[in-house]
C-alpha cells in the first residue's frame, strides 16, 4: 500500500483497438548526427635547389625544413614528398664525404616521339586530333551576340587535345599541317576573314581545301587577299553570292576587282597557267545566277564561260 498521504499514479492504460480500428503508430524521434570534422589538408613546400628545377619535384611537410620531434622519443622525422609527371623510382640512400646523406632517385627518360618515322608520328596526330563529327569537317561559324559578331572557337571539339603542340616547334610544324588539312567550312567571308587574321602565316600555308557558304561583298575582298598567303590551297569552293542576279560581265569585272590578287597568285604557283586559278577556286550553282521574269536561274555553259574567259583575258 502506498503511503499515508501520497497521491496515487494513474497511468492511462492503451486503449485497445476496435476490430475494425488500427492502433496509431508510435512517432519515432529521428537522431540528428553531429558532421564529422576533417582533417586539415597536409601543406607541403617546395624544396629550392641552386641546381635549377629537376624532373621530381621534391617538397616538404610543415614550414620548416628542420625534422620534428617524434612522440615518445622515437627520434625526429619529416615527411617528404616526390612528384613528377614520368615513372621514377628510387635507387638508394648513400653517405657522402662531407657528412651529407644523399638519396638517388632515376627517373624514366622521356619517350623518343621525335625520332620515330614521320609516317607514325603523322598517324599518331591524326589520331589524337581527327576531329569526331562530320565526317572530318571543321564547320566554323559566326554567332550573332548582342553588340556584334563572336566566332566560335576553331575545332572545338578536340582544342582540349591540342597540347602536344605546345612542346616544341616541331610538334607544332606536325600538328599545324594535320589540323588545318582538313575540310575546313566557313559560312561567309566576314568569318573566314576573322579566322584568317586570327591564325598566323604558318597556318594560313597549312590550309588545303575551305568552303565558303556565302560571298559577301562587304568583306570579299580583304578576305580574298588573305586567301592569297595560304600557298597550298588546292580547293576553294564559293556556294553563293559571287553573281546572285547577274550578268556574266558585270560579275567578271567585279569578282576580278575583289579576287585578282588571289587569281594571280593561283597563276603564278601553276607557272603561269592561267587555268589554274578556276581548276582551284569552284562556284556552286547558287553562285552565278541570273533573274528572268522574276524566275531566278543559273548561267548556262555559255555564260559562264564568258564570265571564267573576260577574268582570264585579265591575267598575266
């Protein structure tokens, strides 16, 4: 019996469920757990030599280069790191004669690439920078932005692997004429202008075959004048605008005005040969054209070569 005086405890008993009633689940109190701290990232520092930088790059732990005491009197220690981007390995650990202690490491000798066959190495760039769309196209464009025109990277699906030609300049001479070799497509002069002011003379050289989707007036002619330094050119394909609504002797005087350094530069790599410039530069069927009765439609053969005759009659 409970004490005299005390108040007795009721406990309220739970309440049994009807048969056709659930009892009502107890809440369970979720357990917030407390985030667990890091570690400190470890600070190395870079080892100076009065040697100049070697292939492994040797650091240190702490901010000094003095070894630290070890717990329970285990001597003093310090933690040493090595890096390089060749395999390395460690020799040995020797004595000098004046007190010094030495640790030899080798490291690997880079791979010989510049004395392979020219045949691999061009096979070897042209794996790391074949270009994986279109069919070995480089489409480059021009986006229009607001407060003007920004071209798009050049091959921009592969610039990430273009480092190789950053080692030296003989890589760059190898990896300059495989990525300016391929079919290169611009859609108008004014980009293909951009591009070329953009690249240096050695790329300009490297360029082989390009097609331009638009000739426009405004930018033919200085870009026509740069085409002129790319030496190697043995394709150029013009789709449209040289002689949109024209007449045959209206186009040839104005593309002759616009193009005649080029042409004359065509002529004189070829020796001379004055049908050497319209074996290289090809117009497509929406470039010279002409409008009857509000129909517009292409020069007949006649036509054009009138236009191709009036342009060579000019040339020396």
């Amino acid at each position: 019996m409970p004490p005299k005086g005390s108040k007795k405890t009721v406990v309220p008993a739970t309440p049994k469920a009807e048969s056709d009633e659930e009892v009502p689940p107890t809440p369970v109190t979720e357990t917030k757990k407390t985030p667990r701290k890091r570690a400190p990232a470890k600070q190395f520092t870079q080892l100076s030599s009065t040697l100049g930088a070697g292939p492994v790059d040797v650091s240190y732990e702490n901010e000094t280069i003095h070894g630290k005491a070890l717990a329970k009197g285990a001597g003093f220690g310090q933690n040493i790191k090595l890096v390089a981007p060749q395999q390395f390995e460690l020799v040995g650990s020797f004595m000098l004669e004046n007190g010094l202690q030495a640790v030899i490491i080798k490291p690997s000798p880079p791979f010989p690439f510049l004395k392979l066959p020219r045949i691999v190495r061009t096979k070897i760039f042209q794996m790391i920078l074949d270009p994986t769309t279109n069919k070995g196209k480089i489409e480059i464009t021009t986006e229009g932005k607001s407060g003007g025109a920004k071209a798009k990277d050049y091959a921009k699906e592969f610039k990430h692997r273009t480092a190789i030609a950053t080692l030296n300049k003989q890589l760059a001479s190898g990896a300059r004429m495989i990525l300016y070799g391929y079919r290169l497509r611009f859609d108008n002069t004014t980009t293909l202008l951009n591009f070329l002011s953009m690249i240096g003379d050695e790329a300009r050289k490297a360029m082989v075959t390009i097609t331009i989707t638009s000739y426009v007036k405004a930018t033919a002619m200085p870009c026509m004048n740069l085409l002129a330094e790319c030496r190697n050119l043995t394709k150029i394909n013009i789709l449209n605008g040289v002689g949109a609504n024209s007449t045959p002797q209206k186009t040839a005087k104005s593309f002759f005005t616009e193009a005649n350094r080029l042409l004359q530069t065509l002529v004189n790599t070829a020796g001379g040969n004055k049908d050497a410039a319209f074996s290289i530069i090809i117009f497509g069927k929406g470039c010279l054209t002409t409008k009857e009765e509000d129909e517009i439609v292409a020069w007949d053969d006649d036509e054009s070569d009138d236009f191709v005759k009036q342009i060579t009659d000019k040339l020396k």
